[in-house]
C-alpha cells in the first residue's frame, strides 16, 4: 500500500528527524504498555529500517502509516489505499464533537479542534489555575466572580485564535511546545497555558500525544484501535504543521 500524495501531509518533508520522533513512536507503540502495536506496518518498511532514525528520510512512508491508520483496514484491503489528511482531520473531529465546517481549509479546522481540547481542558481547572491563565492572557478577574472566570479565559483565547492564523500557529506551537519541552508528570494545565502565554516556558502533564490519551478523550465508547492512534496523531500533526509554518514565517521577515 503505498503513500497518497497529500498535500496536507507534505509538510512532513521539512520537518526534522527529532521532531518527528514522537509522531513515529506513538505510530508503532502503543504509549499505554509501551509496546508495539499489532496493527502498525511502518517498523517493516524497507526505508523505515534503512534510515531509522533518520525520520525525515522516510517521511513518506510515516504520512502512509498516518493515511492507513485513517482508513478501516478492510476498505484499505479493497481499494489498496488509505485516506488523506483532511479527511482522518474530520473523522477525529467527529468522533471529539467539534463542530467544523468540511468547506473550510485543513489549517481553519486544526485550529477549531485545539481550542475544543484547551477549552475542555479549562473547563476542569480550579479557581487559582484558572488565575494564571487569566493573567497570562491578560484578562483582568479581580472583580469576576469564580463562576465567571472560566468563561472569560475560554473567551480570551478564542479571540487571540480567531485574530489571524499566524497568531493562532504561534499560540499552538508556545502551547503545545512547552509542553513536549518540558514533560512534567501530572503537571497542570493552567500553569502551562498562563505560562507560555505571558512568554514563560512552563510545562504540563503531557504533549498533544498525552493529551489525548490521558485527557479523558479516548473514552471506551469511541476507542477503536485506529482511533487511539489518529486522534493523538492528529493534535501531534497539528503541532508540527504550526511549528513549521512558524519557522517558514520567520524566515520570510528575516
């Protein structure tokens, strides 16, 4: 089964090998027991056994794991091919309950499901971790009463995504990337978001890959074995999608 061009996925090919590290351990091992999954074909690529772990040299048979995980393995059986990006992006987005719209582009719903995940994040933070975050998006809440603050932060944040998209990859990568910086255990939330957005580099419990797994998103009921790989492959995607357009915008204004 071969790679579908897609170019929601060719991205893949600039990334470097250390960051594309995660994405392909969370691809072959299953975080939970540390041990390889039974249904991944990526550790029996030809290239993958070359250049391993020179990721960025078999990017595409990574993006090919990426689309035959999306598909059901029976249909990819039939028609010989997995599924693009976009469309594995909405499936995670359905099984998540986010609303999206299908006509937008893949960036506008990358963008709409990690506010779903930082809002249900926020949503289960108590009153003082929710003080930093308010303080770290500048959102005076003195005078809030307690039941009024998570409103406020989950509005704050909404408006820095929805200012631009160039605004929005910075808030994913300075999230998202203090996080897998940092890997601080059983850290909390409120702490990381309230850190990086006031420009300070704190950490939480886990990445986008650990979010997924240990942020009550994979709930029995939606927990299929492809599944528990696409929705954390997917906010990892997301991830590494931003911190790439960021080091593109960069190098344009330098």
């Amino acid at each position: 089964m071969a790679y579908r061009p897609d170019p929601d996925l060719e991205f893949l090919g600039n990334c470097k090998s250390e960051e594309l590290a995660d994405l392909v351990q969370l691809l072959t091992y299953d975080p939970k027991d540390d041990k390889k999954r039974l249904t991944e074909s990526l550790t029996s690529n030809g290239k993958y056994k070359r250049y391993y772990p020179d990721h960025s040299k078999y990017w595409k048979a990574i993006a090919e794991e990426i689309q035959c995980y999306g598909g059901n393995s029976i249909v990819n059986l039939v028609r010989r091919k997995g599924v693009l990006y976009k469309e594995i992006l909405c499936d995670v987005c359905d099984k998540m309950k986010v609303k999206y719209k299908k006509t937008d582009s893949t960036k506008i719903i990358e963008i709409t499901l990690f506010e779903k995940v930082i809002t249900k994040e926020i949503s289960e933070l108590s009153e003082n971790e929710l003080k930093k975050i308010a303080k770290g998006l500048d959102i005076q809440v003195d005078n809030i009463p307690a039941g009024a603050i998570a409103p406020a932060v989950v509005g704050g944040l909404h408006l820095l995504l929805s200012t631009s998209v160039p605004v929005a990859t910075n808030i994913i990568v300075d999230i998202f990337g203090a996080v897998i910086a940092r890997q601080v255990v059983n850290s909390s939330i409120g702490a990381l978001i309230g850190g990086t957005l006031a420009g300070r580099a704190l950490g939480v419990a886990a990445g986008p890959i650990g979010w997924a797994i240990s942020g009550g998103w994979l709930l029995a009921d939606i927990a299929s074995p492809a599944t528990r790989v696409t929705i954390p492959a997917v906010l990892q995607i997301i991830y590494l999608r931003s911190l790439y357009e960021q080091r593109t915008q960069e190098v344009q204004i330098s």
